[in-house]
C-alpha cells in the first residue's frame, strides 16, 4: 500500500508539474482559456485525490493544489495586465506620434506660406545644428519685379468708418489680390495698411515676371471687389511696378518677417506715389520688357531721377503668349505719331 501511494503521488507531482508549466508558459497568448482550463484542471485532480486517497493525504494535495492553482491564475493575472497596459501604452505613443507629425505638417505650411524656401532651409538648419545665430538671413535676386498698390483716399474713408468694418474691407480686397498673385504665379511680400507690396520672381522662379505683375496689376484694376465690397463703397486703387535687382530676407530673431530692399523698392514706390487712380504706373525698366504687341504705353510726362516711366495698358482682343520676355522696346504714342508724319511727307514729296 506504501508503496502504492508513493506512486501515485509521484505521478500525481509530475503530472501537476507538467500542467502549470504548459499552461503558464503560453498563458501570455491565451489567458483566459488558460485559466479556465487551469482550474478545470484543478478541479477534476482533487476530485481524483479525493477518491482515491484517505482524507488528510487527500486534503493536503487539494490544499497544494489551490495554493498552486491560485498562485498560477494570479501571476497570468499580473502577466495580462502588464501586456494590456504595454498595448495602451503603445497605442497612445503612436497616437502621439501621429498628432505630432499633423502638428509639425501644419507648422511648416503656415512657415512655407510665411517665408521663402531659402529662409525656411537656413533655419531649419540652425535649429538642428543647435547653433543660434543673430546674423540676418538674405539673399540678392538679381532679376525680379515689384508692385506697390495703394488705395486712393483711405486716409479719409478710414476717419468715418468703424475699425471693425475696415478690417473686413482690407480683408476681402487683399484676399482677391493673393488669389490674383497667385493665379499669375506672383506672391504677396507684405501689407503696410492699406499699401499692397507684392513682387514676381522671387518665391516662385519666372522668366517672365514683368508681364506676370503687369497682368496682375491689370487684374487688380479690374477687379469686382472695388466695387462690391461689404461697404458698398467704390475704391481706386494706384499702382506702381519696376524691375530690378532687390536683396530679400528677415532680420531678427524674433516674429521673422520677409522683407525686401534695394532701389528697385524705392522706384516701385516712387511709381505708386505718383501715378494715377486706375492706371499701371511702370518704370523704364519694366517698361522695355513688355511685348509691344499686347500692351498700349503712353509716357507719363513726369520728370523722375529714376527715367522715364509710362502708364500701361492691355491692347483688347489679344491674349498675350506664355513666352520669355522681349528685350525690344515698345514705341510710345508719340514715336508713332511722328512715324506717321514722316510717310505722309515722304508720300506727298
């Protein structure tokens, strides 16, 4: 009988020790059948310890059975929770991860709609290498055109009007203005007021960017928001264009700002203060680089240190070609008037 027991507890330590090392082993992948076959397991071996033991060799395998039972269901217990919070924390690190880089998306379109590319490269550099620097960031273009718009009598209209209402006038008038610039592949430099600075050739590369600003300045001219706006008010606008070299950049380092600088500015300006409501005011400049089979001239009769300037505009009925600008000048009213006097006296003669 002795001898009987000793093998069946054997069997009964070995099979026991079998069981829980199977199941624990895999209870990382399957805990809940894990544990329910754990404990039917547990159940159908003291049901056989109970039957075929006396009673206190019967109970204390049961006792050894749920203290082991219980010990094992509570480490897969443990092992579960820990992989449920390992996968909550994954999951709410890859969804931090995601928001970051919609972040950092929305961050460098609103910095690229801010700033050129050249200066968006510097300090993206700078900020990777850890380095600071206080030196300003600029570039020469040595070939680009400027536009000055200005609203004519906003002085007046702005005393009379309330501020909230002027903003939303600025508003729509310069948000048609940016859909203008962009459509003739020009950009917006900056806003003083109610003066309107944009420029070709700078952002976006363009052989032809005099033509692009002229055609946007015609455009502007055009415009149906002059007319009807939220103050139902008709506006005037003066523009002024000339091409030239500019050095462009931001200075700072603090609430960056893209500029520009050179006389080509101060000429654009110049233009512009001194035009005419609803005319295209250029410089000689600018004016040699426009095809004289789309646009009329005629000289402006102003006397400027800077040349000649001339008031331009588009010859009806002709689309004007996406073509490399011409370096021939055009021939004004004038030259064409006394072109004509000469035949007609050669033809008389």
């Amino acid at each position: 009988m002795l001898e009987k027991y000793l093998v069946n507890e054997t069997y009964v330590i070995f099979f026991m020790v079998v069981n829980f090392s199977i199941f624990y082993g895999t209870g990382c992948l399957l805990f809940m059948w894990v544990v329910m076959f754990n404990l039917l397991i547990s159940t159908a071996l003291i049901i056989y310890l109970f039957l075929s033991m006396d009673a206190i060799t019967s109970i204390t395998y049961i006792m050894v059975c749920l203290m082991t039972s219980t010990a094992g269901n509570c480490y897969l217990y443990n092992l579960e929770k820990s992989r449920k919070q390992n996968f909550l924390r994954e999951y709410r690190l890859e969804q931090q991860t995601k928001q970051l880089g919609v972040e950092k998306g929305r961050s460098e379109h609103l910095l690229n709609s801010i700033l050129p590319p050249f200066v968006v490269k510097i300090l993206k550099e700078r900020e990777a290498l850890e380095s600071p620097s206080n030196d300003p960031i600029s570039k020469d273009f040595p070939d680009c055109t400027i536009l000055f718009c200005d609203i004519v009598g906003f002085t007046s209209m702005a005393s009379h009007t309330q501020p909230q209402d002027l903003v939303k006038l600025l508003n729509e008038v310069f948000s048609e203005f940016d859909f203008i610039m962009s459509k003739h592949s020009c950009e917006r430099i900056k806003t003083l007021g109610d003066c309107y600075v944009a420029a070709g050739g700078i952002m976006i590369g363009s052989t032809t960017h005099p033509q692009d600003i002229v055609d946007s300045a015609i455009a502007m001219i055009q415009s149906p928001v002059l007319t009807k706006n939220s103050l139902g008010v008709q506006l005037k606008m003066r523009i002024g264009v000339s091409s030239g070299p500019v050095l462009a950049g931001v200075i700072g380092i603090n609430k960056f700002q893209f500029d520009i600088w050179g006389d080509t500015v101060t000429i654009a300006n110049k233009m512009e203060q001194t035009g005419m409501d609803g005319k295209v005011h250029v410089s000689e400049s600018t004016y040699h680089r426009l095809p004289s089979d789309y646009y009329a001239a005629e000289e402006s009769g102003s006397n400027h240190e800077y040349g000649n300037s001339y008031y331009i505009t588009p010859v009806p009925f002709k689309k004007r070609p996406r073509a490399s600008p011409t370096s021939s000048p055009q021939m004004t009213n004038s030259t064409k008037k006394k072109k004509k006097k000469k035949k007609k006296k050669n033809h008389t003669n």
